[in-house]
C-alpha cells in the first residue's frame, strides 16, 4: 500500500516522486494524485533493469479525467458500479459512499441505477441505453477505470461530485 495524502500538499512541489513498476491504473493513479510534483521517475524492473525514465505527461492524463467528467455531466442517468470484489463483509465505507451518491444525483435532478458486478465490462454495461454515465466505487487499486473501450464514460465518486458541481476541477 501506498499513502499519496502527501501530495496533495503543496510541500509536494518540491519533490520528485519515484515510480517503481511498469505503465497502467497505478502510474496514472501516482500521476492524477501528484500532479503538482516536481518530477516523476519511472523505474521499471521488467523492461530494463538499469534505465529510469520521466513519466509520461500528465496533463494527457488530467485533459481524458476532464473530458469525461464533461460527458457525465450531461448524463441524465447515472448508474452507480459497485465493484463487489472489492466489497467485503463488514465494509460499510462502501455503503456510505454509495448512500451519498445516491442523495447528490437525485438532488441534482437526476436518476441513478445501482449495479453490484465483480468486474465491470462493456457487454455488462452496454445493456443499459439510458445510462448515459457509469460512477465506479471500488477498492483505491481498481476504481481508477480506463474506459475508452466503453460507449459511455466511468468515472471515480470524486469525478462524479466535480460533474454534479459539488466540488471544484482542480489542475
């Protein structure tokens, strides 16, 4: 496990993050978290045990989280995935978490769908036309989704309280 709540400071402008491992939903989720970092190093063991490369830009990464925040904010229908294997017995942060998505989309005027699926997956998903976004709650490792294969956006919770206008997009 890994502890970011460092980089949300602004202290963390100072330093360079180390990245050990290869490229996927962890690097970008390293990257979304500390983007205001002064660097990120990249070092991974698989691909060559002796070259270590600056990340790849972020803001790439910050402009595709953006553009589908913007399309789920015309979602008119937003269904809430819970990654249920993640979801263990007794775990009632998930709970909470889904309770209050619920309150915000139906005090936006919106409807939302709740989906409890190990894995989501476009056949899964495609079989709900009026479900115009999809909000994935799910453990920290797995609920950062890319969804480019999808036909509608998934986004994370905090995603979708920026869409819904509850919280501000910062850069």
């Amino acid at each position: 496990t890994y502890d970011l709540g460092a980089c949300r400071e602004k202290a963390v402008q100072e330093y360079v993050v180390c990245y050990i491992g290869g490229d996927g939903w962890q690097l970008s989720s390293v990257l979304l978290r500390c983007s205001n970092a002064r660097k990120c190093l990249v070092f991974d063991p698989a691909a060559a045990m002796d070259s270590c490369s600056e990340a790849r830009d972020v803001s790439m990464i910050l402009k595709r989280r953006y553009f589908l925040i913007q399309k789920a904010r015309d979602a008119d229908v937003i269904g809430i995935v819970v990654g249920t294997l993640g979801y263990g017995s007794g775990n009632f942060l998930f709970q909470k978490v889904v309770d209050r998505l619920v309150e915000a989309i139906s005090r936006s005027g919106r409807k939302s769908y709740l989906f409890a699926l190990g894995t989501p997956n476009v056949a899964k998903l495609s079989n709900f036309a009026e479900v115009g976004a999809y909000c994935l709650v799910a453990s920290p490792e797995t609920s950062l989704l890319d969804s480019r294969d999808f036909p509608m956006p998934i986004i994370t919770p905090l995603e979708l309280e920026v869409a819904l206008g509850l919280r501000p997009w910062l850069e």
